[in-house]
C-alpha cells in the first residue's frame, strides 16, 4: 500500500461519444502519457462532477485521476490508473470511502458524498481530516497494464465474476436437539438425544407443553453446532459479468428494463495512445424513456473504471435503476459487471462490486 502526494483540480466540460477483428493487444503498452481527458455528466446546466483529483505517479510521468459526481441520487466514481504503472485498486466501497482516500486532508466533503453514502457528519463542515481512518488510504497493486494481455483480461474477468457474486459469509451451523418432549392421553415425558429416558413432565406444564407442541412431540432444549461459514442465502442475488475483450470500436451493454440493478461497474483499458469516449445514461423506472447520456473522456494508454451506483433508500434498502453504458475508440477492451440487490438491507448485503 503507498499513499501518494494528491493535486486536486477541477473541471466540467461536454464530451462526444463493432470490434475490430484481427486486432491483438501488445503485452507490454507504450509509454504512458501524462494528459487525462475532459469529462462531463450532462450540459453545463445538468449536475456534473464536484470533484476531479489527480495523483501524479512516483516518477511524475504521469497521474491516477478520481472523478466523482452525482446524478439524480446516482453516485458516479471514474478512477484512472495509466499503463506501466501499479493499478489503483477500487474497492467495493461507497463513494465516499474512495473519496477519502484521495482527497487532500483539509478539503470538505462533498454534501452528495455525505448523503449519498450514508453519513452522519455535518454538511459543508466536515473535512476530510475529520472522516478519514487509518485504513483508508490510496492502494496501489503491483501489477501493470493488468488488462492488455488475453490471459491477465481472462484472470480479471473471474475475479469479476466472484466479487458481483459475492455473499457475506455467516456461521455455517445446525440446530441439535438435546432435549425431547413426547406427549400423549397416557402421559408426558422427556428424553435426551439419544432416546434414552429422562423423567416426566411436571402436571402443571403440561397445558403449556401441549399449546406448544400440539403434534405430541417436539425440542424443548438445543445447541448451535458450526462448521465454517456459508454465503448468506438472504443476501442471494442475481448478477451479469461479460468478458467483452474486442478489441472493440464501439461497444454498448444496457441492464434492461427491470430498474434492478444496484451498482454497475466497467473497466476500460486503452492499450494504446488512442483515447475512448465512454458515456452513460440511466432511469429509475423501467416503463420511463432513458435519460441524458453523460460523458466522460479517457485518454490512450489507461486503465479506467466506471462505476454507477444506485444507492439506497430511506429504510437502508439498496434501490435498483437501469443503466446502459457505452464507449467508442480505436481498439479497446472491456470488463462489465453488475447486480441486483434491489430491497436488500445495504448493512446485512454489501455489495462486492
């Protein structure tokens, strides 16, 4: 892990956005450059990004770029990593999370960061001092380019697969009997878990002993026994990773219509100094006509990840929106995941994306 020295900068300028067959990505990129792209989320008169950080690499050749913006309650993470360098690593966190690991101590806390996550700290007060753990700091991997290469693409892309299907894990127990009621006209009494006699039932617990048991058996006494963990199954899910290494002119992937989707994640990597126009747009509801497209801008020789997150209700209830995402350049590759926790309790179902 290394924290880095951070510049914080900010813009808000409009953007514009078939594989190319035969194309093979070289194993090992160019030299990356130092520009980064314009970005923008909408019109000038739409919301767009309140935040736009860069963090310049140990050789200051280049930079790692962390946008952030807000739409219509969806939060909106760009994280940019340039080729040849360690990958910044972008965990399955809130906005915020990966906000205070970037942002310059003494900055304030966007209010949409704050409400959009779940935060309790005061609006326009906190600082990023104020909020930031030990923990939180930015992660670097020892990997470069980690996606230029079909066989490191196909490694990512079942990493993917495990993270959108992530369950938290719970104690893997079973409940054992130790105790058993029998009763009949004839009688009451109790016996261990190996049938053997134990002694009657008291006269004045057998109304209680009946309303309880009204089949004439039952468990009066038991024990938890664990072996491990197990996936969660009220945290089961449905999820979409796809495997998209093109290498790609123009490419395009929607959720559909369900408004189910919770986060969305793409990975875009310009294993060449030819840039990629990407954009994305959204609606809550899947009867509506989709939104505004956004766009952002990624220069050549980058890795880029896009993240859309719905984010949750008033009742911690993770919400769901459709989201249809594309991209056009000269010959990229991209990894797409997403899922459906619409309704889960955001605290007892994280997401792994």
């Amino acid at each position: 892990m290394k924290t880095l020295s951070l510049i914080m900068t900010m813009t808000l300028s409009t953007g514009a956005v078939g594989c190319l067959d035969g194309a093979e990505a070289s194993d090992d990129p160019p030299a990356p450059e130092p520009e980064s792209g314009s970005a923008s989320l909408g019109a000038p008169d739409e919301p767009g990004w309140f935040a736009d950080i860069r963090a310049p690499t140990a050789d200051g050749r280049a930079s790692y770029r962390f946008r952030f913006g807000e739409v219509d309650g969806v939060l909106v993470t760009s994280v940019e990593s340039p080729l040849g360098y360690p990958q910044a690593v972008v965990p399955d966190e809130c906005a915020l999370q990966t906000y205070l690991r970037v942002a310059d101590a003494d900055a304030i806390v966007p209010e949409a960061l704050l409400r959009g996550c779940g935060s309790d700290a005061a609006p326009g007060v906190a600082r990023v001092s104020d909020l930031r753990t030990p923990d939180l700091q930015l992660e670097l991997t020892a990997a470069a380019a980690p996606l230029c290469s079909h066989a490191a693409f196909d490694d990512r892309i079942d990493q993917l697969q495990d993270l959108a299907a992530y369950q938290p894990p719970i104690p893997d127990c079973d409940s054992v009997c130790d105790v058993y009621v029998f009763w009949n006209q004839s009688g009451c009494a109790f016996y261990d878990e190996n049938g053997s006699f134990i002694g009657i039932c008291a006269p004045q617990d057998l109304p209680d002993i009946m309303e309880e048991f009204p089949f004439g058996e039952g468990c009066v006494d038991s024990h938890l026994e664990c072996n491990g963990t197990m996936p969660n199954p009220a945290c089961a899910h449905d999820e979409t990773v796809l495997a998209d290494w093109g290498p790609w002119l123009t490419w395009e992937r929607s959720s559909g219509s369900g408004s189910v989707t919770t986060r969305t994640r793409v990975e875009l990597s310009a294993c060449d100094a030819s840039g990629i126009e990407a954009w994305w747009r959204g609606k809550e509801n899947g009867g509506d006509p989709w939104g505004s497209k956004h766009f952002l801008s990624y220069p050549g020789n980058t890795r880029s990840v896009l993240t859309l997150s719905a984010g949750w209700d008033g009742a911690d209830k993770w919400r769901g929106w459709d989201f249809d995402v594309g991209a056009a350049g000269s010959g990229f590759h991209v990894g797409y995941a997403r899922v459906e926790l619409q309704g889960k309790n955001r605290f007892t179902c994280p997401l792994g994306i």
